[in-house]
C-alpha cells in the first residue's frame, strides 16, 4: 500500500522536470532562427549539383556565404 503514495509522488517531481528540459531545449535566439532560414534560402537559390565543376562550385559556395552574411545583416537592421 505504501509504494502507490510513492509511485504517485516520483511521477508528479519528474513531470516539470521533463516539461522544463524540453522548454530549454526548443530554446532559440532570434539571430539563430534568422540564420537558418537565409542558409536555407542560400541553398535553394545557389543550388550546386554533383556534376559541378570545382570552380564553379566554389565560386556557388562564396556567393551563398555572400548572401547569408547580408541576408543576417537585414534581419539585425530590421529586428
């Protein structure tokens, strides 16, 4: 009869545990989320494929960084 007080008692202090981890988990910055989409954009706009020749696959490469790196600075100007 004891143990059911106790199983009740480990449920109810582990509960907002767990709820508190997942809430510091999904935890972004704004400069995190921002980023991510002008990467994603960046990818989709300078698309590279596996028969890219080096050059042009590093000249793809700068231009994304390029547009990542202004694409944040208008998202710090904005926000």
């Amino acid at each position: 009869m004891r143990i059911l007080p106790l199983i009740t008692l480990a449920i109810a202090i582990a509960m907002p545990v767990g709820l508190a981890a997942q809430e510091q988990r999904g935890a972004t910055s704004t400069r995190e989320v921002l980023k991510a989409a002008c990467e994603r954009d960046a990818r989709l706009i300078y698309r590279t494929g596996g028969k890219t020749l080096p050059e042009v696959r590093e000249q793809m490469i700068a231009a994304r960084r390029t547009y990542v790196r202004d694409c944040l600075a208008k998202g710090a100007a904005a926000g």
